[in-house]
C-alpha cells in the first residue's frame, strides 16, 4: 500500500489523503496526522491505515486547519513543534472553532499532541489548550495506534444503562451519559482523559490507587509513560480543587498513589509538593 508524502509547499494545499479502493474497513474513524517531518507523518499514515482508520496528513498548522475545517476528523495526531504556528497554536485554534460553532451535542475532536520527551511543560500546556493526550518521541508507532483506538473508544458516549448512574460528591456531579461535570452547579470543561479518571475516581472513593493501576483502568494500557497519570492528576486538581496547591479531594498518599476523598478534612497547611513515587 502507497503513502502519501504530506510535506506539501503548494499553497492551497498541504493535506493529503491516504488509503484507496484497496483500503481495508473504514469503520474505524478518520484521522487528521499532522507533523512536518515526512517521514514520520507516512510511517504513521501507514499503520493507521492498516489498522483501518482513514488517514489525512497535513504539513503545517494552516493547512490542518483547512483539512479540518473541509472534513470533520475523528481525531487528530498532531505535532506540537510544527514550523510557523505550532501545535499548541493549532489545538487552541479547534477548540475555539468547536466552541464558535454553535453545536452544544457535538463532542470535541480528540487530539493527541506529539512531544519530545522529557518537555513536561509542552505536556502541560498542550492539556491546557484542550489536546485530550500525548505521546512522547521517540514513539512507537504501534502504540500511537493503540493510543487512538482507545481515545476514541473514550470518546463514543456510552448508551445511558451501559453509562451507569450518575455520580456525585463534595459538590461533584458526574453524568456519564452526557459526559457532563459540574462542580457546585458550575459546569466543568474536562477532557476525555480528565473526565475518565474523574469518573474512576468517583466509582472507587477511599480506595488507594497507583499510577500504574490507573494507566492501566482508565487509559487501557498496560504500558506507557507514567508520568501521563502524573500531568493529568496535576491537571484534574487544577480544575476540581478548591485549592490546586493543597489538595483536599484527590489525595497524594506517599509511596502508594492516590485516594479520592468524598468528606474531605478541612484544609491543611501545605506540604513539600511530590507523587506518591517521588515523580510530581
């Protein structure tokens, strides 16, 4: 099976489209790679489609712009060091496209953000603007396949009996159907990955969780970079805690993991920061 180059110089141009004829089930979804490094972009192009995903490429941010705006994906791969406008520039771009759009039923598209590794603040920044997850580089193709198979598998609302019931607790309220979360009556902007590992937070409270369990329940990897559970605890506490510096609902209990405390104590003076491994 042929890949297309996406490093594409022609104005109006700068997208191209993967797979043909000969292409297995597209079932699966289409998927929006975005990087300037060719050779990276058609490896990608190329295991996705394999596994079944169309596949579009664009080169620069404007032009993933442009194949977005043309044809709604299902997720996007994007690379945050793009040339010009980067990929925080281009995430924060679609989601105030989405939010511009006028269409409260229809979910964000998932983006997975691309980074190098050991950059924990691009980490962190990319979940800022609205990427729902990253890969660091070097990366395994096969397991960016997996990351976006389970993204997406995240990202399908559930049936209302499979969702389960809605969940409550210190002013939280989790709707799993509508994946809706509102924090004294205040509706919470989270994303997928957030919004998941509030969920299992709520269904397990009290009960002591390592980061090791929590990739593995509510990412569904087996393996990965720990320090994803890390940044997105960071990121959860930014938005449910009163106060994000000293924690109240979301517990860093030492050497073990995390506890969710629904009756949380009245605030403590804070503690020397860190993770219940030594890696916060």
């Amino acid at each position: 099976m042929a890949v297309s180059n996406a490093h594409s110089t022609d104005e109006g141009r700068g997208s191209v489209e993967t797979g043909g004829t000969d292409a297995p089930d597209r079932a699966l979804g289409s998927v929006l790679v975005v990087d300037d490094d060719p050779t990276v972009s058609e490896v990608v192009a190329g295991y996705l489609d394999r596994a079944g995903f169309t596949v579009r490429l664009a080169a620069d941010g404007p032009a993933a712009l442009r194949a977005a705006e043309e044809q709604r994906p299902d997720l996007v791969v994007l690379d945050l060091m793009l040339p010009g406008m980067d990929g925080l520039e281009v995430c924060r771009r679609l989601r105030a496209r989405e939010r511009g759009a006028g269409q409260p039923g229809l979910p964000p598209v998932p983006v997975i953000m691309l980074t190098a590794r050991g950059d924990e603040d691009d980490r962190i920044l990319g979940l800022e603007v609205g990427a729902d997850d990253y890969v660091t580089k070097p990366f395994s193709p096969r397991e960016l396949v997996l990351r976006v198979r389970s993204v997406l598998r995240r990202a399908v609302p559930a049936a209302p009996a499979a969702a389960g019931p809605r969940l409550t607790a210190a002013g939280l309220s989790l709707d799993p159907a509508a994946r809706r979360v509102t924090k004294d009556g205040a509706e919470l902007a989270l994303t997928l990955r957030e919004f998941d590992l509030l969920a299992y937070f709520l269904r397990h409270p009290g009960q002591v969780c390592d980061r090791e369990r929590l990739m593995r329940e509510v990412w569904g990897w087996d393996f990965g970079d720990l320090s994803t559970v890390t940044v997105h605890i960071r990121r959860l506490r930014g938005k449910i805690e009163d106060d994000p510096a000293s924690p109240r609902l979301i517990q860093t209990v030492w050497g073990a993991g995390y506890r969710f405390d629904t009756h949380p104590a009245p605030a403590a003076p804070a503690t020397t920061p860190g993770t219940a491994d030594g890696h916060e």
